[in-house]
C-alpha cells in the first residue's frame, strides 16, 4: 500500500502526539506511526502523579497526560497507524512500514523522529556473574506491577538513582515488596530532587552512594547480590563486599535514544547525548527530517518533550509549506562542566529567541551559565546549584547579540 501525507511523525508517544497536533493545526495531512497497540508511550505505565504542571499547570498522572493530546490527535483527525513498525526511512522520506495489512510505502514531505528511549540493560553494564530470573529493568517492572498486576519478587535491590528507580523504589514499597535499598555508581543521586524526597526518604529506603553491584549470584532464580564501594575511577574497593541476599534487582542505569532508524537515514547523531545533532528548527542534517522528544536528548519532565515537540510540528510545517529561509548557522558546543547542548547549531544573525538546552558533568553547589560568542561572553547568569539530574536551559535573545554570531560556547563557571 501507498500513501502520501505531508508530515509523517514515528512514534505515538507525548513527543509524536505534540508534533503531529502542531501539524495538523496548520492545516497538514498528517500521519502518526506507532509500534504499540495504542497511543501514550510510556506513560501508560507512569501512573503516578507529577506530570503537567509546566505544560497544563495541573498536577496529573502519566495515563491522564498522555490521554489529553490523544483526545487532541482524536479531534483533529489526524491518521494513526496502530501495531505499524516503521523498518526504514529514506533521505528523500520516503517511509516504510509494516503491519497486519503488509508492508507500507508513505511518501512524505517532511518526517518528524519521535521514537523515544530506551533502558541500559544488564548487558549494557556489564554486571558479571549468572543469568537467573529476576534481573530486570526498573522500566520492565513498572510494566509488571502498573500494566500487568504482577507483583516481580519479594525481596529487591535497585541498582542505580535514575528517577525510574527512584519511583519504582516507592512503588514496589507500596505493594508490599521489602526495598533494601538503592546504590549508586556516583558520589551523588542521578534523579530529581523531589523523587529522592518523595520516594526513598518518606519510606526510609536507603541510598548508598559511591557503591555498585559487582556480582549477581543465583540459578534459576535470583538468590543475592554483592555490592561494593567504589574509588573516584568506579572501581570496586577491595574488602568493601558485601552480599545482599535478595529476588530481585531492577536496573535503572539511564536511558538511551531509540536511533536506528535515524542511523539508516543517515542522519548524524551527537556522541553526547546519541541522539541527532540538530539546529534551532530541530531539523537533522537530512533536509526535511527533524527530532523531538527522548530520541533527541534525554528530558527530566515531559512538559518540556511536548514542547520541544510542538516547535517541531511548526518547523516540519514550515518546510513543507516553504515558509523558511535559508539562514547561515554557527556552531554551539559544550565548554567546561557542561556536558552536552541541544541544539547544536542556531543561525549566525538572531531574527527569534533560540533556547539551548543542558546538562552539567557534576553537582556544582554555586555557579553561573556562561555563553560565550567566539570568546566573547554574550551571556552571564545570576550564581546558583547546578546538578546533573536536571536539565538547565538559557535564552539567546536577539537583544544580547550586537553583532553576527561566531560559534557558541555554553559553560558553567564555579563561583568563588
């Protein structure tokens, strides 16, 4: 079967659905593409609270978020291809897909990624020791105990503080499952703030920093772990072992963008954050195909995915509908204690307000963001605490710049 649609967005998740509403309301034949049996992505699973307060100023669940921009997709009537796994995209976008009714052929004007992420596995980490039952993803859990109403051991350790693990932590907490604590690789927590509040100190579930597991130990099930400190390097510190007898342990060791499809496509990806290097637009280096979302760099709040995906729908729009010029563009890079920027490159001559996204390489107790224009400080921030858990913005605005911008350099300098 073939088709044609203006936008073609791939993934059904709160990046795709932003994307494709913003598309549609310019008054594009739009189709979204997505895997699952139904719309939401991951959070169908999330059924805890916290999310939307940034983008609706309401406090709700993740099933609750992702269902008011499936009841926006719903009204605006955009196309949407259930159980449909897109296996290849072109650089001339041409789309193609497969599902019970065979294989698909979309020829699209622009197409937006909008895959989202994955977890690290234990292979990924490379814990040594056996393979029994009970090993699995802070994400594989929640599935279980929120989708699934299974309940995935009785006694667990959660290796690592990403904010996944921190909530599954209070979760399986709730349900009954003895915790006995979470242990971190780094010196510092790896989540929000709020989750460490929330979900380890209001139960009492200990964090144990600067530790990790270096031993799994069981047949057919899971029968203990060993942990051990760790030296500024990770490296297990002999004579701190100790064996944690439990069924379970859940890894929530980060997350990874979902990009073999943009790998096909050619697009370049950003070995910082592996996801595509972009500009202002969100467009990739393949002309028409821009990113959004999870696939793009990993976002803390969903809030900020459905916005970056609406500036997606509306720059995707724009090029179909040859509403943009050709711009020059300079380059904007990470300096010291930063460790990755979003986006990678923005136009030499400020017309609109760009917003670089960030993260820092460690916890900074004081410091201030510090953009600089071929060496020229264009920007200096008030003094604050920075962490890595948290994504940091800042606004270049066409007022700060005097003259054509040179490559761009975001930091964040250490106060005195």
């Amino acid at each position: 079967m073939k088709y044609n649609y203006d936008v073609v967005v791939v993934g059904g998740g709160p990046a795709g659905l932003g994307a494709a509403a913003k598309a549609k309301e310019n008054g594009l034949n739009v189709a979204i593409l997505e895997r699952n049996f139904e719309l939401g992505g991951i959070l169908n699973q999330c059924i805890h609270s916290g999310f939307g307060l940034g983008y609706f100023g309401k406090d709700l669940t993740g099933p609750e978020y992702s269902q008011r921009f499936i009841d926006i997709v719903n009204d605006l009537d955009i196309d949407v291809f259930l159980n449909t796994m897109v296996i290849d995209i072109t650089e001339d976008r041409e789309v193609t897909a497969v599902n019970k009714e065979g294989m698909i052929k979309i020829n699209a004007g622009a197409v937006i990624m909008a895959m989202g992420c994955r977890e690290r596995t234990r292979g990924a980490i490379r814990i040594p020791g056996s393979r029994p039952a009970g090993v699995l993803t802070a994400g594989q859990a929640q599935a279980y105990i929120n989708l699934e109403n299974l309940k995935p051991g009785k006694k667990a350790v959660i290796l690592g503080s990403g904010d996944i693990g921190l909530i599954m932590a209070r979760r399986m907490f709730l349900e009954g499952i003895d915790v006995l604590g979470v242990y971190e690789l780094m010196p510092y927590a790896n989540g929000l703030q709020r989750n460490i509040k929330q979900c380890l100190e209001d139960f009492n579930i200990p964090l144990h920093l600067s530790t990790t597991v270096i031993d799994i130990i069981g047949n057919d099930r899971l029968e203990a772990v060993v942990v051990a400190k760790v030296d500024e390097k990770g490296n297990p510190i002999e004579g701190t072992e100790e064996r944690v007898e439990c069924d379970t342990l859940l890894l929530s060791t980060g997350l990874i963008p979902e990009n073999e499809l943009s790998i096909k496509a050619g697009i370049e990806l950003n070995p910082l954050t592996n996801g595509p290097l972009v500009d202002s637009n969100l467009e990739t280096n393949i002309e028409g195909i821009f990113a959004c979302g999870n696939v793009l760099h990993v976002h803390d709040l969903v809030d900020y995915v459905s916005k970056e995906a609406e500036l997606a729908g509306q720059m995707a729009s724009d090029y179909v509908m040859n509403k943009r010029k050709e711009i020059e563009k300079v380059n904007v890079s990470p300096g010291i204690n930063v460790r990755y920027t979003v986006p990678n490159y923005i136009p030499s001559q400020m017309e609109s307000l760009v917003k670089l996204y960030f993260r820092v390489t460690r916890p900074i107790e004081s410091g201030k963001i510090v953009v600089k224009s071929n060496g020229k400080v264009i920007f200096a921030g008030k003094e604050r605490a920075f962490k890595p858990s948290e994504m940091m913005s800042v606004n270049i605005s066409p007022k700060m710049v005097t003259e054509d911008l040179s490559d761009l350099t975001v930091t964040v300098e250490e106060g005195n």
